[in-house]
C-alpha cells in the first residue's frame, strides 16, 4: 500500500474512531460508567478489548493492552492509555 493511500485509511480510522457510539454500544459504555463525553468509538474498542482480556481471558488481548499501554506514550497513544486507566479503575 502507497504512503499515500494508508495516511488516507489512518485518516479514515481516525474519524470513525472520534465519532459518538449510539445504540447497544453507548449502552454498553454507560454500564462501564464511563464519562458521556468520553463515548466514542475509541472508547468502545478498548471496552472491547479490556473485556475480552479480562473475562475470556484472551493471551492476544492481554498482550495488546500491554503493548499499548507500554509503548503507547511513546508513540502518542497517551489518550488510549489514559481510557485504558479509567477502565481499570473501574473494576
């Protein structure tokens, strides 16, 4: 894939990602009691994530959180981390 083409597909991602969750999903995130400005699709694929590496529990799942909440900061994830932290406060 061209440079050009994946900054577009980040770009894409990006947006779909920011957007507001309605439905079974935002219900889902209210259940977590997370911040009503904080319901986004970001916020629901790290739910998703949390929940399958601490009930299923996934080995991938978990390694992937750690991966990101390692090396996020250095890559400029500190907002995933920082969702991540309130989930885990959470439980």
């Amino acid at each position: 894939m061209k440079k050009t083409q994946q900054k577009t597909l980040k770009s894409c991602f990006d947006t779909l990602l920011d957007m507001p969750v309605q439905g079974k999903g935002a219900d889902k995130l209210a259940e977590f009691g997370i911040d009503a400005k904080n319901i986004n699709n970001r916020m629901l694929l790290a739910i998703a994530l949390f929940e399958k590496a601490a009930y299923t529990p996934d080995i991938a799942a978990i390694k992937e959180i750690r991966s990101i909440t390692d090396d996020g900061a250095e890559q400029g994830n500190g907002e995933l981390i920082r969702l991540i932290g309130e989930l885990r406060n959470l439980q």
